[in-house]
C-alpha cells in the first residue's frame, strides 16, 4: 500500500502531454483536493476534542 503522498508524486512523474500522462495529472489534482479536505477534517475534529 502506498500513501498519499507517494501516489502524488506517482501522478507527478507521470505527467506529461499524452492521454494517460494527462489522467496521471487530473487525478493527482483530485489527490492533492483529498489531501486538504483530509487535513481541513482532522483539524475541526481536534477542535472539538479540544
């Protein structure tokens, strides 16, 4: 299993002007998105603990 970073950086590399290396961008949008939508919950979640 790779983490979300890990599959960033795959989509990163992977970026270049063909379809596949266009989809390769699109979802490492999506992931980055994810990535911050994760963090944003994490933190009103500890706000309400705390």
């Amino acid at each position: 299993m790779i983490t979300i970073e890990e599959a960033i950086e795959h989509c990163e590399e992977k970026n270049n002007c063909t379809e596949c290396g266009l989809e390769h961008w699109q979802l490492g949008n999506w992931l980055k998105m994810l990535k911050g939508m994760s963090k944003k919950i994490h933190r009103n979640q500890l706000r309400k603990v705390v």
